[in-house]
C-alpha cells in the first residue's frame, strides 16, 4: 500500500511545523559539528519510524509513522526516534573527524574508535535474511543512540507515557550507565 503524492505532501504540510518546532526545543542536547538536515519519507512499515544518511547529513521520518503516532495519540514516540536518529548523525560526525586523523571532539577516544570499527562492520536489525536482533543491539552505536534518547526523553519529562520505552534488550545496562547521562545534561542545561 502507498499514498499518492498529494496525500504525501498534505500530511507532510500538516506535520512540518510541529516537527521542526519539536527538534528546536531538542537542538541543546546536540553538539553538532554541522546543522543537520531533515525531512520525510514515506514507509507503510510504521515501525520504521526514521532513518538516517550520513552522507548527505539528513534524517528522513516516515510520514505514515508520525501520522499513527499522531492519531494514537503517543507524539513523544516522534521525538524519541528523532533524538535517536539525530544522535547518529552526531556519532557519524565523530567517526568522520576521528578518520580525518584529527579528533578533537568530546567522547572518550575508544568509544569513537569502536564507532568507527561498527560503522565499518553494521549489523541491521536482519543481514541477508537471518535474524541478527543480538547483533544488532549488542552494537555501541545503538546501545549510545538508544540510551541517549531515552535518558534525554527522561531528563525532559522527568515522567514518562508507558509507551515510551527502553528496549527490553537494554534493561539493566541502561540503569548502569543512567546517571552518566543525567549529569551530561545538567552541564549543557546549568
């Protein structure tokens, strides 16, 4: 199933304020070495919620996915994927200065290298055909991306819908490292 171009551009028209107002708000969490361009896609797989192209420096959301969340009344789903999506676009950042040979960005210089090596290596969520779900949460890129948005959801919010979650793969780890995160963001919002 698919929607027809005017039906894209309406729901694109009808969701572009409120997008661009919900990343605005988000932008301090960021440290991006390059303002990041975003837009919209369409996916009828609504669980696709977002995706990101590090070289062009843009995040896509999927239209039909902020249509649901919107209608199903859970819009924090949106903005957690899009502080996730966005943290990857960071990370790619500092991949792309780490590679350059000139590092000089924030993050512990082991974690970017193994960004790097992941970068290199990517295990999705299925590699031709075969389930790879361990592989592909056992990666640091989403464990980062993953524990980033939802501390920053947490740290926003300070409660949170039962609908925004961790995943379940993460339970435990995040705890470990939750505090870690908390005291990230009340240095950049002091």
């Amino acid at each position: 199933m698919g929607i027809t171009k005017e039906q894209f551009e309406y729901l694109s028209n009808l969701y572009k304020n409120c997008i661009q107002d919900m990343l605005s708000q988000n932008m301090p969490f960021f440290k991006f070495r390059q303002q990041p361009i975003w837009g919209f896609m369409f996916d009828e797989r609504i669980a696709v919620l977002g995706v990101t192209n590090k070289e062009s420096n843009t995040v896509s959301f999927n239209i039909a996915a902020i249509d649901f969340a919107f209608r199903t009344n859970q819009p924090l789903v949106i903005e957690q994927f899009a502080l996730h999506e966005f943290r990857h676009l960071y990370q790619f950042g500092e991949i792309e200065s780490y590679n350059n040979g000139n590092y000089d960005g924030a993050e512990n210089i082991d974690k970017v290298k193994r960004w790097a090596y992941e970068h290199e290596h990517y295990i999705g969520l299925k590699n031709n055909g075969n389930s790879t779900v361990n592989q592909y949460y056992d990666q640091d890129l989403e464990f980062d991306a993953f524990t980033f948005s939802y501390a920053a959801m947490r740290f926003k919010y300070n409660s949170l819908p039962e609908y925004i979650e961790m995943p379940k793969y993460y339970i435990g780890k995040y705890e470990a490292i939750a505090q870690e995160w908390d005291k990230k963001f009340s240095e950049i919002f002091k």
